[in-house]
C-alpha cells in the first residue's frame, strides 16, 4: 500500500466516524425536539402568574437552545463525513505535502 491509498483510506475512516457522530447527533437531536414538545404540553395546563409558569419559560428556553445546537452540531457533522467520505482532495493534498 502507497503512501497515497493510506492517506486516502484515514480520509475515508475519517468520513466514518464524522458520519457515526451525525447519527448520534441526530439521536439527540430528535430526543431534545420530543422533549421540547412534552415541555409545550405542560405548559398549556398552567396558569400564567404562577411561579411553575417562571420556570416552565426557562425550560422551554433553555430547550430551545439545546435543540438549536443540536441542530447546528448534526449539520456540521454530516457536512463533514459528506466531505471525507466523497471528496476529501483538499485534506490529501494538505496532509500529503
């Protein structure tokens, strides 16, 4: 095996493990979306000016946030093992040099 098919094949291994981590990330992602859904639901029942209501907005808040970086995190990731695991000319040319 060359110097070149090795690089190629970490590129390729590379491109696996971005695109394992994409999975999990999407696991996440759509655990994060139902819980932000379930917190939706609890808080049709409450009333407005009770302290529940407070920290019910926090939570939504907070799982919003979470489900945006969950969001951005699975996009990065499947770019990422899109690239390695198709193309990857520019990574084997820095690398090889």
């Amino acid at each position: 095996m060359s110097k070149d098919e090795a690089l190629w094949v970490v590129i390729r291994t590379s491109g696996l493990v971005f695109l394992i981590l994409a999975t999990i990330s999407l696991t996440s992602l759509v655990s994060i979306g139902t819980y932000w859904l379930y917190l939706i639901d609890i808080g049709a029942g409450v009333d407005v000016g009770s302290p529940v209501s407070d920290g019910n907005v926090i939570a939504e808040a907070t799982a919003k946030t979470l489900l945006s970086n969950h969001v951005v995190e699975f996009l990065l990731y499947g770019i990422s093992a899109f690239y390695f695991m198709r193309k990857g000319n520019l990574v084997h040319r820095f690398i090889s040099k």
